[in-house]
C-alpha cells in the first residue's frame, strides 16, 4: 500500500504533464488552422463584394423584366375582360331588342 502512494503521485503528474504538453501543442495547432480560415474568409469576401455591383445589375434587370410582364399580362387580361364585357353586353342588348 506504501508503495502505491509513492508511485501514484508520480504516474499521476508524468500523465498530467504529457495531457498539458499535448493540449499546448493541439492549441498552437489550433490557432495555426484559425488563421488561416480568417485569410480565406477575407480573401472570400473581398472577392463578394467585388461582385456586388453584378449583383445589382441582375436585380435591377429582374425587377424591370418582372414589371413589364406585370404590365403585359395586366394588359391582356383587361382586352380578354373587355372583350368579354362586350359579349355580354352584345348578348343582353339583343335579348332585350327582341
């Protein structure tokens, strides 16, 4: 028993030290691998806000290509009501001729 007192201490601070060495090395690791997600992430948003006036463009062609078929079914609809206000108009006017 006296012998596991003595040598348990030492078996538990070899470990502790091995487990803190490894955390340092796995947190410089660590730190390496963020700063380069950090360089990329900027290097990828450079590159968006390049983009960003392309982007704006599309959106204001959409916007216009949009508007005009608005416009162009809003148009038709209103000769297909036109149209067909007036056969009934036509329909109704003769039925009461009669």
């Amino acid at each position: 028993m006296e012998t596991l007192s003595v040598v348990m201490p030492i078996i538990l601070c070899t470990l502790t030290s091995i487990l803190v060495l490894v955390l340092i090395v796995l947190a410089f690791k660590l730190m390496y691998t963020i700063d380069k997600i950090n360089i990329l992430a900027d290097d990828i948003t450079k590159k968006v806000n390049s983009l960003n006036g392309f982007f704006s463009l599309v959106d204001l062609i959409t916007d216009k290509v949009a508007l005009l078929s608005d416009k162009t079914v809003d148009f038709i609809s209103g000769l297909f009501t036109k149209m067909l206000s007036s056969r009934k108009n036509n329909t109704k006017g003769e039925g009461t001729n009669e």
